[in-house]
C-alpha cells in the first residue's frame, strides 16, 4: 500500500484545470457560506487511504500481464466508502480522489450513512477476452481484500465494469471469507442480491430533478424540451421518463454524434449506446448533429449526461437553455459555472441529480443486509421520495442562504458531514 502519484495522467482539463482542481475550487466556494473550521477543512481536502496495487494477469495466449488498481477512500465519518470501480485507460488516483470527493458531498446530499470511494485498473475493457476480464477481477478483488468490505467500503459497477464484474468481485472476495458476502458490492445481478432498478436508477434520478426543477420555475413539463448529451444507461432512462411525463426530447447523442429532430423524438424507438452502440448515428432523425452542437440547441432543458468539462467558458455563452441538469460527473466548468450565474442559467449540480445509482446502491446494501429483496415499485418509489427530499433539502438552502444551486448542494453536504465530524470528534 502507498499514497502515490497518479499512475497514468489524466487527459488534458479544459481551461488547464484538473478535475481535482475543479472539485477543490467548489470545495472552497462552499466554505466560504459556511462557519466551519480551517481544521475541518484540512480534513475534508485530503482522502483517508489511498490504495496502489499490482494485478498480475495470465492472458489467454499464456503470458503473465501486470495490471496497476486503485483505489481511493475518503472520509468515512458518515459511514462505510461507497464508489464505482472502474476499467479505463486514463484511470488514476489523482482522478479517483477527485471522484471519491464528489461521492462524499453526493451521499451527503441524499443523506445516506457512506463516505465516498472510487477506484479501479488501468486498463482498456476492450482488450481483454471475457476469461482475461474475469480472471483480472477476482485478482484485483484478492488485492483490495482487506481494504472493502460491506462495513469498510463497497465498491460498485463505473466505467468499463458491470453487474458481472460485480458477481465475480463478491464471489471471489466471498470465497476467501468462508461465506457468501453480497454486501460487500452492489451492482450485482438480482438473483445474488442486486437491487431491482439499480441500472435505471441515475437516468431516474436526473429525470425527478429535472421535474421538481421545471416545477420550481413554474415551467410545466408537457411544454418543455429536452437535449440530452450522451445517450448511454443515465442519458437513455431520463429521456425515456421525461418522455413518459409529457416532455419533448428534441435531441439525443453518444460518442458516434447526434440526432435532432424539432417535433421531437421517439426516446424507446432510439437505441441507447448500451442497447446498440451506433443505434443513435443509424437512427432515421430529420438532422445530424455534432456533440458540440447538441449542447447549444435552441431547446429549453439541456442535460449534459455523457462526460465532464463539456460546458466551458468557450462554449457557455452559445448555449440556449433555459436550465442545465448535470446527468454526469463534472460536466461544467468553473469557468462557465460563472458565466451562467451572470446569465442566470440555473445550473442543478451533479451531486444532487445523478445520486440515484448511489441511492439505489444503498438500497441494496440494506437488503443485502436484511436477505430481503424489495420490489422493482418499492425501488422506484422510495428513490423518487429520496430525491425529492434531497432536492427539497438544497431548494430551501438556495431560497434561505440566496445561492446558486451548486453551492447550495455543498452547504447542505458539508453541513451534515460537519455535524457528523463534530459529534465524533477527533481520535486520538
């Protein structure tokens, strides 16, 4: 174990500025409204354990491969870690702190008892046959052993990873335990103790914000449209619920482009990127766009779900939207955070409209727990009214302290982390 540098460097930040720059900056943005401590701050800057390891790996031509892992757990003083693992190429423990923060503000914000984590080998998916992926997983879980646990950390499907991944991870940490764990990873496929509407859960999660925003702003939902940036699990499943609630999804992309049409679109007729990887650049759409294009449509909600820094101070001013919700990790920059506040752009922040994988997370953890499994309605129904509470939480931070939503989100999580830390103290 060490606390390293990161292994690989992170693709170049647009405006020059990492994503772990960028989660520091909103960090000390929200201290500023609050009376917290510089010692509580300190605290909060800096992860609990940061885990390198090695993961040989024999490939399938005989050969022994040597993978690097990590993993990154921050702040636990709100209960276990929680986070994705991830497979890529650009995986890195300075990335991972980056998101292991935001895992701890975003469980903060729905009020779940974790702390954040994140993690995962760098490696790209697409070079391993399905037994050199299976054979790096239970490798990787061997390694990271005595670091999760479902009371330590609980690692969940990201990038590159699924409920399969999931499946070998617990078999293979649950073979060394002598029992079978469930808990010690959510994401897992129902008939081992995965939760129902787990992977539907952060598309759900974006589209309730979206309403309750729309709602806010006394904009009705059957008279809104809809772009929507990256048309993968999140971006599909809340066009799909938008759709269902009256809204006009006017465009949709994936990494092969996008599709425009201004009558509006069939969200359940278009393919997701996971349902078929060019359905949307082989849909029959009246107009093809660009992914830059898409962010900069004349539509009155714009949901940027793909990947982070897409909204910048070059492009900030071009947009037409009326509001932005964040569907994925960081997808506006400071930069252009600050051109929408002076354009009075709400912007509703990635922490509060995408923790319903995290919700749902949590969810299975407890039945993993209790060896009760819930219903796909009893899912549904209690993550609708966990995001409704969450965003209710912010809305009154925002109407009280005159803030802007992202900075609303932080005070809300950073109020309730303080509170915890304060109870606790500080040991020894």
């Amino acid at each position: 174990m060490s606390h390293a540098t990161p292994t690989v460097d992170t693709e170049p930040a647009t405006e020059e500025r990492s994503m772990l720059e960028t989660v520091h900056q909103h960090l000390e943005r929200a201290v500023s409204a609050l009376d917290l401590s510089p010692d509580m701050v300190e605290q909060l800057s800096h992860p609990s354990k940061t885990v390198e390891v090695s993961i040989p790996v024999r490939r399938d031509s005989g050969e022994v491969e040597v993978f690097t892992g990590c993993r990154v757990q921050h702040f636990e003083i709100r209960g276990p870690f929680k986070g994705g693992l991830r497979y890529h190429p650009g995986v890195s423990t300075e990335e991972s702190t980056a998101l292991a923060m935001l895992m701890t503000w975003k469980c903060a914000v729905m009020d779940l008892p974790f702390g954040g984590a994140k993690g995962g080998v760098v490696v790209d998916p697409q070079t391993l046959s399905e037994d050199e992926r299976e054979r790096l997983t239970r490798r990787f879980a061997e390694e990271l052993r005595d670091f999760v646990g479902p009371t330590t950390d609980i690692p969940a499907p990201d990038l590159g990873t699924d409920d399969q991944t999931m499946a070998w991870f617990m078999d293979a940490y649950s073979m060394q335990q002598g029992e079978t764990v469930p808990g010690v990873v959510t994401g897992k496929p129902t008939v081992i103790g995965g939760s129902h509407g787990r992977e539907a859960a952060p598309g759900r999660g974006v589209a309730v914000v979206a309403r309750e925003t729309l709602d806010y702003y006394d904009v009705p939902v059957e008279e809104t449209t809809v772009a929507i940036q990256g048309y993968g699990s999140v971006g599909a499943n809340a066009a799909r619920r938008l759709d269902e609630w009256g809204a006009n999804v006017v465009a949709v992309s994936d990494v092969t482009g996008g599709i425009y049409d201004p009558t509006g679109l069939d969200t359940f007729d278009v393919p997701s990127h996971d349902e078929n990887s060019r359905g949307v650049s082989e849909y029959d759409a009246p107009q093809r766009i660009s992914n830059e294009e898409l962010l900069t449509l004349d539509v009155d909600l714009l949901i940027p779900a793909a990947v982070g820094d897409v909204l910048t101070a070059d492009n900030a001013d071009d947009v037409r939207a009326e509001f932005v919700v964040e569907g994925a990790n960081g997808p506006t920059t400071p930069a252009a955070d600050e051109i929408f506040e002076e354009r009075n752009v709400p912007v509703i922040p990635d922490i509060l409209a995408n923790a319903g994988g995290v919700t749902v997370s949590y969810f299975e953890w407890l039945q993993d727990i209790n060896r009760r499994q819930w219903s796909p309605d009893e899912v549904q129904s209690e993550l609708d009214s966990e995001m409704v509470d969450a965003w209710n939480s912010v809305r009154a931070t925002v109407a009280e302290r005159d803030v802007r939503w992202r900075t609303a989100a932080y005070i809300v999580a950073l109020s309730r982390i303080g509170e915890a830390l304060t109870a606790r103290g500080l040991w020894p």
